[in-house]
C-alpha cells in the first residue's frame, strides 16, 4: 500500500510552526544583543564618568572641548 503523503493544509501548519519557533528565536537573540548593548554602553558611560573624576572635569568642560 502506498503512503499517504501528508495534505497541504498539513505541510503548512508544519511550516508555520518552524516559522513561529524562527520568530521567537530570533526574538529572544534581539533581546540579547539589546541588553548587551545596554551593558556596553553602561560600561562606556561608567569609564567616561570615572576619567572626568580623575581629571576634575565637569560636563560644561567636556562641552567645551567638543564644540571648540
């Protein structure tokens, strides 16, 4: 006896469900790559923060040395 081959209606929900997982994958990896993009640039504000402090500098110098 030959094999049923699975309907159409069949092969698009298997479809559809791959899709879903697809998006929810890649869902999650844009959260990621967000959270770590907020880390980095937590990081980044901390270090500029700290090297103001060390030089005695306020945001008004930094202003200053960028728009001179």
């Amino acid at each position: 006896m030959a094999r049923r081959s699975r309907s159409y209606e069949e092969q698009m929900e298997t479809l559809n469900e791959q899709i879903a997982k697809t998006e929810d994958k890649l869902n999650s990896l844009i959260a990621q790559r967000e959270e770590l993009a907020e880390k980095k640039r937590q990081e980044e504000l901390q270090e500029l923060y700290r090297m103001m402090q060390n030089h005695h500098l306020s945001i008004a110098d930094i202003e200053r040395m960028i728009t001179q």
